[in-house]
C-alpha cells in the first residue's frame, strides 16, 4: 500500500482533514523561511491529538543534530526528515533515536549513487528543484530517476505531485509513498480538503490497478 504524507501542515483542521481521508503521514517544517513554518509548540497541539497508526514528520533544513533533537522532542515528532545538504553523519547521529528520511533535490546531472552513502537512512525522499525552495516547489522532476533509486532503500515521491497526476505517478513509479504539500493548497500553508480527498482517491485507484 503506497503510504500518503501530506507536508506543511500549520493548524488542526488541514491535519485533520488529511487524517480522515486517510493520510498515513503529517510532515511539519521546521525551516523557519518556509512559508510552512510552524513553531515546536504549535506542532506539537497538533501531534498530540494524531492517532497511533499515523507518522508525525519533522521537516529541518541543516540544523545542528542537537536542536534538530531538541524540535523533535518539543514538538512530539516520530521521524526525521533532512531536506538540506547533510551528511551521512547527521543521520548516523539521529538514527539511534528517530527513523530518518533523506531529502534529495533532483535537478539535471542528478546521480542516483549519492543515495548509497546514507544507509542510515530509513527512506529516501527525492523531491523537483525549484531555486533555493525546500519543499513544496510544486516541480515534477524526471520520474525513470525514481524508479531507479529504488534500489538503494524506500523511496517517498515529491516535487509537484497532484490530485491529477498521482495516479500516472504511482503507475510509473510505484514507490514507498508519495509526498505532497503544495499539490493540495489552497494557499501556502493552508490545505484545500477536497483536494487532499481527490488525491488520495487517485491513489486508491492507482493501488487497485497495481494489484
């Protein structure tokens, strides 16, 4: 089953629109540009009322191992997700206590080995470049790269993922999950539910049609 994260979550009612259309993720951005931003405390109210069976994600874009753990703490967080430039070394540090989530920015000249070097990395999250944009970019980047880094671990699908394309996404691709933030705004930093529902209906179809 292809797992659904819906990223950027601000407030209560956009993470429980995603839970009940049945999200197996929230992602929570902790990189304080993003207009996604949402502060530990905040986060952590929304955490706090999450079911069991759904992951809550931090997103963190090249902060030191010691407050990225401090965020997590503060903020209820499951898993970590790196979306900057770090090394192996900062998910060998994060791995004794929390799942990580390695964020890849795929533009031209791309190269799938890169992966290999983080096999403390739980999953791998290839996402579209878009400038100095970390997440969110609403960019599709070429999918044959996707299917190819799927021999390195787990792979999430972002970067310009929607309610209209996901299912063909899915169909080519057939990762891990599938990853999407603004594919579902209605605005930055604020989810249309009826979007979040389309989305995860297509996906629904895509997975009938696989099995």
């Amino acid at each position: 089953m292809v797992k659904v994260k819906i990223c950027g979550i601000t407030n209560w009612a956009d993470a429980k629109a995603a839970l009940d259309a049945g999200a197996s993720a929230l992602g929570f951005n902790f990189y304080p540009p993003s207009p996604r931003y949402i502060t530990p405390l905040e986060a952590r109210k929304i955490t706090q009322r999450m079911p069991r069976h759904a992951s809550a994600v931090g997103v963190f874009v090249d902060e030191p191992v010691k407050r990225i753990l401090e965020i997590a703490r503060a903020a209820g967080i499951a898993l970590i997700q790196l979306h900057g430039e770090e090394g192996p070394e900062t998910a060998r540090a994060l791995r004794p206590r929390y799942l990580v989530i390695k964020a890849f920015r795929v533009r031209r000249g791309f190269r799938v080995e890169r992966l290999a070097r983080y096999g403390d990395a739980a999953a791998f999250l290839l996402d579209g470049f878009r400038g100095q944009l970390r997440g969110g970019t609403g960019r599709t980047f070429d999918w044959r790269i996707a299917r190819e880094a799927k021999r390195y671990g787990p792979i999430l699908l972002a970067g310009g993922i929607t309610p209209e394309n996901v299912e063909r996404a899915i169909l080519e691709v057939n990762p891990f999950g599938i990853d999407v933030a603004s594919g579902v705004e209605a605005r930055p930093g604020k989810k249309d539910p009826a979007r979040i529902r389309a989305l995860i209906r297509a996906v629904e179809r895509a997975e009938r049609k696989i099995a």
